[in-house]
C-alpha cells in the first residue's frame, strides 16, 4: 500500500506494509501498519515507485 509523506495536498509516495484484519468481498481493515489521518494513494499507476512526489488531485 502506498501512503503519502508530506500534508494532505501532496508529498512523497511511501511504500507501507501493512497488516489486514477482517475482510469481505467489499473491504478490508487495516489492523496494523497506518494511523489515523494518513493519506492513502488509491489505485496507483505502474508510474507510483516508493519516493517518487505525488500531488493530490481533485
């Protein structure tokens, strides 16, 4: 999974390991590895590599 370093309009991609809990076929919880208020990039391109800066789109 892939958080952003940096604020809520941009930063740095961080490559995170994480650890899920209970899942279904809709979602998943993550048990380990984020905090509340991390942002997180969903549905990277093959371009998000771990460091490469990212902006936040609207």
């Amino acid at each position: 999974m892939f958080r952003v370093a940096g604020d809520a309009n941009g930063g740095t991609a961080t490559l995170t390991k994480v650890k899920l809990g209970n899942r279904n076929n809709l979602e998943a919880e993550i048990a380990e590895g984020m905090k509340d208020g991390d942002v997180v990039i969903m549905h990277p391109s093959d371009l998000v590599v771990d460091g490469v800066r990212v902006a936040k789109r609207e």
